[in-house]
C-alpha cells in the first residue's frame, strides 16, 4: 500500500503553526453551555475513558429504547469486533420523529428547507412524520422490508430526510448517492450492495444550473435489471422519461387513498444496520461503509447536542450536502434525534452571489452555522463587504468540518463572521467515525486557530510514529484511536467476515483503528490535524482516491497510465494533478486535456476533474515499479529544487522531462 508519508505531514506543520492567539470561551457563552468549562469537561473525560462501560450506559438514555440493553458493549479491534449496546431495541425514524410527537416539540419546525431560488418551505415534526409515514407506507407497497438496500439519489430537497427516514422506518438500510456523482458512480454504488429500489427527482437544481438526476439513473440502470422500481421527485417539472412498470412519481405515490395508514415503526436491534455510504480509500474502488442503529444514534445525538452546545430555540444550519456523512449524522440524524430545527439549502454559497450564506443567516436567524473550510476561504476571497452587509447578530457558534482549517481562514471566519466574539468548533471526524471525535467544546475549550482541540468523550486517540511508538510532543504522526466508541463503522458492504474492514482500518497497528491522517498533539495536549497520509485526496471537503481518478483516466482508450498527485490550492485546500502518459508514440491531439476532464467528469463526477494535466513519456518508478509519488508531489507543488533521492528511479531522466513540463 502507497500509505505512509511523513514528509507531507511535516510540510503541514510549517503551514499550521503561524497564528498564536488564543480565544478563551466568552462567559456568558460558557454560563449557559452544556458543558460549562474545562474542569467540566477533564472530569466527565476521564470518567468517560476509565469507566466507559458506566459513561455510555448513562448517556444511552439520550435516545428512547423499546427495549434497553443487556450490556453496553463487547468490541474488540484485532478480530475486529464491534458491538454496542448489545439486545437493546429502538428505531432510528422513531426516535427523530415521533417521541418528539408527544410534547411542545410537535408544532416546532423540524426542517426548514431554502431552495436555489429562495423559495422557504417548513415541515413541523407533526408534519415531517405525516410524509414519513406516508413514504414508508410507499416503500413498503412497493414490497420493500427490513434489510433491504435503497438508494437515494437525490440533491438537497426534504424529499431527501424524508425517504432516508421512511427507510429507517421501515429497516430498509439507505444507501444515499451524492447528487452530484456522475450515472457511472451511482451505478457502482447501486450494484454493489444489489439495490432494487432507486429514488430519484427529474433533476436537481444548485447554483442556478439544473442536474440531469433522472437521465443520469436511466443511464446507470439500463444494463443493471435489478432495479425494480424507480420513484421520481418532481422538482422542476423537466420532461423526463418514464418506464412503464418500473419508474412511478413521487407526488402520485404519496396520494394513493390507503397512504395515510399509520404503519407502526420496525423495532431494530441495536447492531442492525441503519444505512451504507460510499466513501473513497487510497486503493480501489468506493466502499460501503457500513452504520448500524443503536450505537450511531446514540454518539450523533449527544456530540450533536454538546459540540454545538444545542439548546430548543436554536436554529442549526449545516451546509453540508446530505450525500457525504456529515449531512446524514449533523443534518439528518444528531439533530432530529435531538429535537432540533435544521436548515437544509439547496443551493451553493455564491449564488445568486457570493453573500448567499449570510443572506440565509438573516433570514432564517440561524443560531449556529457548520460549514467546510472550502468554503469559508471561497467566500474570503470576495471580501468583507459581502458579510458585512447583513447583521448576522443571530449567530452564537460557528464550525468546520471536513479538512484542516489554515490560520488565516480561521481568523477570518472568526472576525468578520463571528464579529470577534463567537467561538468556533473545528471537528475532526471521517466517515467510519460516524461521529466528531476530535473537537473543542464551545464553553470549555480555548481555542487557537488551526486546532481541532481534545477527544469528545469515550474517545482515544493517539499519534504514532512509524514504529508504532507514542510521539513526543509536537513530533507528529499517525492517527489512530484506541478504543470503541459508539459511532464507529461496523464494516463494508460485502465483507461479512470483516477481512476487507481488518486490512483497511486494524492492521497497521494491530489493534488500534487506523485513521489515515497525520497529526500532532501540542505541550497543552491539543490536537493539530494535518491531513491524509494515505493516496486520499481532499478536494474542497470532498473525500477522492487518487486511485479512482486514475483509473477514470486511464480508463480512456489513448492513455496508457496516469498517476495522480494533490498540491495546495488556495481555495480548495488540496488540487488534483494529473501526469497522464499516452499510447506509446502518440502525439498529444489538441483539446486533449478537455477531453480527459471530461472523462473523469463522465466516470466519478465534475469535482474530481483534475485541475492540471501534464502529459509525459514516462512517469518516475521505482525498479519494482512502484511509481515514487513523492516526486510528483514534489512537481505538482513546484517544489522543484529539492526532489530528494532520485536514484532509486529505474530511468532517473524522466525527473527533467517532468520538471521542465511542469503545470
Ligand atoms: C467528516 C468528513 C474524512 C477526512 C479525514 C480528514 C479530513 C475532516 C477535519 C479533517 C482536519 C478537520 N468525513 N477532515 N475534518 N481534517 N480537520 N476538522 O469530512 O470521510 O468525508 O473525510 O477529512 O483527512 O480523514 S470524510
């Protein structure tokens, strides 16, 4: 495996340590927060890792059980095995909507939905459970049970909580495909688990610019007949092709006489599984990782309700689209199961213009605002004045997610968002965690621009290096935690006896669950985050393998190889660079780059279209033929003058014809 580089993790740790300020949490915010200090927080920590069984046998209640747990937990991460709240009973769709049915909460808006245009449509909990009921009610006329695969290919509309939550009604396991994923991607991910529903809308709609969404599922199913029944949102009315006996409308659906019916929720075991999503590794194809009921319910709603210190009258907006698992556990699950009010918005942060956030932020007045670096530095760059033009005075906790946030952005985000005076929570966490494991806690931490803080509770982590051995302080190395928690990914799709998942997260250092990021922990004992040390790219937040793109590129008939590399980008934190070798004597035709990007765009989706190709004779490989990525990364970055050791290259003379090509 192409795994481990130290090298890219020193380079970040230059770029990280420039800003020394530090934000102590504000009084007034720490007075009323649900964990009111340090002292609060170091205490419950340790309790929460020296008895974790008694810890989470206590915060379990956070959720309601039909029947309760015989024992908190049985895991063990060299088999791996991993099992949380063993025999309880509950349901997820239950627990987001209908115990909220019976007190003040039912008349309080549980979804407040802006699209592209601006149009605000609101669901109260009474109402979200009418149209969840409804679907489920749908989904099992259409003959779907209790472990069947259904996948949502859908865009930021509430048709997309809906039917996520009418599968979890019902205990069919959802498989949501990013809206923004090309027909190719959606039908890897479709396949795999052997979905036979698919759910769908004529088109999306972000940015102004409309997505083919039912086009791109004919395209993917047409050669895969395992799709019996396809149901199609009306969004924009576009004309769309409907197969007769397999495709049915959302809106007709829904109004069949005998929809109404009240069908009971599906009691689950805590181990069922609760959805699959896709997520890119450094080899290979996209996994489905895999999430069951009990435990991820129960770590999303409490880091939900304690990371954004969640109180009933606030209104909790988080951009994230709900095809990437921060949507599902800070959009769908952590909130809903809180009793929150959640925003969810179609559109892009720039459009109609750059100030489409903070237009939001007013309207709407949103409390507490989660966004993605990528963003943050995108809107910075169009200036203060586009924040400036609205008061923003509802805000009282800003956050980041999905990639190190850079010192500059922080501040910014901080200053002219936050006006100086809110705190602002850097959560780390990935797909398999389910939930955030390394964050500040608004009234408790201090914060220093670029730090993502302490674990949260039950969670522990720590930084190796290559020998496996704790690094000092300030050394960096690898990430990894060591015990369970209750969030964490119960394996892959298609892997029942846990081969694939032991390989991927527990066997570099046996027993330890293996991140794939670098980090190093401060003399304060903070935590600094420095990116995948693995061939995982993240582009804008978004999480791509470099593997996956190359083989989209070479997957056209004319390349012969492709190898590719990030480089710092100063919007999208990481670029992708392409070093495309062509069929052996071919010329480069003209337009040939346009062609590739769009090869790519065809194969995974427009966000991995590689911003830089240079074509070359030849790539530099070892005499085993490994190709040394550390050159490339070297080149992309312009780090040119200092390439290293070169004469382990099998034909070291390609490192000229590549430098002098450079992009
Ligand atoms: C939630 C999510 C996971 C990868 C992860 C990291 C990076 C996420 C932060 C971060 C630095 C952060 N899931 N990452 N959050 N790096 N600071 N606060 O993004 O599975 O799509 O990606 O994202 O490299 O391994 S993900």
């Amino acid at each position: 495996m192409r795994q481990k580089n130290p090298e890219k993790m020193a380079e970040t740790i230059k770029v990280l340590t420039e800003e020394k300020r530090l934000f102590p949490p504000p009084q007034e915010f720490k007075e009323s927060a649900h964990i009111k200090g340090m002292e609060e927080y170091t205490a419950l920590y340790k309790e929460s890792v020296e008895d974790p069984e008694g810890f989470w046998d206590r915060m379990a209640g956070i959720v309601d059980w039909t029947k309760k747990w015989d024992k908190v937990f049985e895991c063990d991460f060299e088999k791996p095995e991993i099992k949380w709240f063993l025999g309880g009973r509950l349901n997820a769709a239950y627990n987001c909507i209908d115990r909220h049915l019976k007190g003040f909460r039912r008349n309080k808006a549980a979804l407040i939905w802006e699209s592209d245009e601006g149009e605000v449509k609101t669901y109260t909990y009474q109402q979200l459970s009418r149209e969840v009921n409804r679907f489920a009610n749908v989904l099992k006329k259409k003959g779907a049970t209790k472990g069947d695969r259904i996948t949502i290919y859908l865009s930021m509309i509430p048709e997309l909580v809906i039917a996520a939550l009418a599968c979890a009604r019902i205990g069919a396991i959802h498989n949501v495909v990013f809206g923004g994923f090309s027909s190719a991607s959606l039908r890897e991910r479709i396949s795999d688990c052997a979905s036979n529903l698919v759910i769908t809308a004529d088109e999306g709609v972000r940015g102004g610019k409309s997505v083919p969404l039912k086009r791109n599922t004919d395209e993917a199913i047409a050669d895969y007949p395992c799709v019996e029944n396809v149901i199609v949102v009306k969004r924009t009315g576009a004309g769309v092709s409907m197969t007769e006996g397999r495709d049915t409308w959302w809106h007709e659906e829904i109004s069949e006489p005998d929809i109404e019916e009240i069908s009971e929720p599906e009691e689950m075991d805590s181990e069922d599984p609760l959805f699959i999503l896709y997520t890119s590794g450094s080899t290979g194809k996209p996994k489905g990782v895999l999430h069951t009921t009990g435990g991820y319910l129960v770590y999303t709603a409490l880091s939900f309700k304690w990371i954004f210190d969640y109180k009933d009258e606030d209104i909790f907006f988080c951009t994230a689209d709900i095809g990437w698992i921060t949507g599902h556990s800070y959009v769908i699950y952590g909130p809903l199961a809180c009793g929150a009010t959640c925003l969810i918005f179609e559109g892009t942060p720039t459009y109609p213009e750059p100030d489409r956030f903070w237009e939001i932020v007013d309207k709407h007045r949103v409390n507490i605002l989660y966004t993605a670096p990528t963003a943050i530095r995108a809107l910075m760059r169009y200036g203060d004045e586009w924040v400036k033009k609205h008061s923003l005075a509802s805000l009282r906790l800003l956050g980041t997610v999905g990639e190190p946030i850079n010192p500059k952005a922080w501040m910014w985000y901080h200053e002219v968002v936050g006006k100086g005076r809110l705190p602002i929570v850097d959560t780390w966490w990935q797909t398999e965690t389910g939930g955030i494991l390394i964050t500040p806690l608004p009234g408790a931490t201090t914060l220093k621009p670029g730090s993502a803080g302490r674990p949260f509770f039950g969670v522990k982590p720590l930084v190796l290096t290559k020998e496996g051995k704790e690094a000092g302080s300030n050394e960096g190395g690898y990430l990894v935690i060591e015990d369970s928690w209750p969030g964490i990914l119960r394996g892959t799709y298609g892997d029942p006896e846990k081969k694939r998942m032991k390989e991927l997260y527990f066997s570099h250092f046996p027993g330890l669950f293996f991140t794939g990021d670098g980090a190093r922990i401060d003399g304060d004992g903070d935590y600094w985050l420095m990116g995948r040390i693995d061939d995982v790219l993240n582009v804008s937040g978004h999480r791509l393998g470099t593997a996956e793109i190359e083989s989209a590129l070479a997957s056209h008939l004319d390349v012969s190889e492709a190898a590719v590399v990030g480089y710092p980008h100063e919007v999208k934190g990481e670029g992708i660079y392409a070093f495309v070798v062509l069929r052996e004597g071919m010329e480069v035709p003209g337009g040939f780059e346009k062609t590739l990007g769009g090869q790519v765009k065809k194969v995974i989706s427009p966000i991995a279209r590689p911003d830089k190709i240079q074509f070359t004779t030849g790539l530099p490989k070892t005499r085993s033929g490994k190709i040394m990525r550390r050159i490339l990364r070297k080149i992309a970055g312009g780090r040119t003058e200092d390439l290293g050791d070169v004469s382990t290259l099998a034909d070291p003379s390609v490192v000229d014809e590549l430098v002098k090509g450079r992009k």
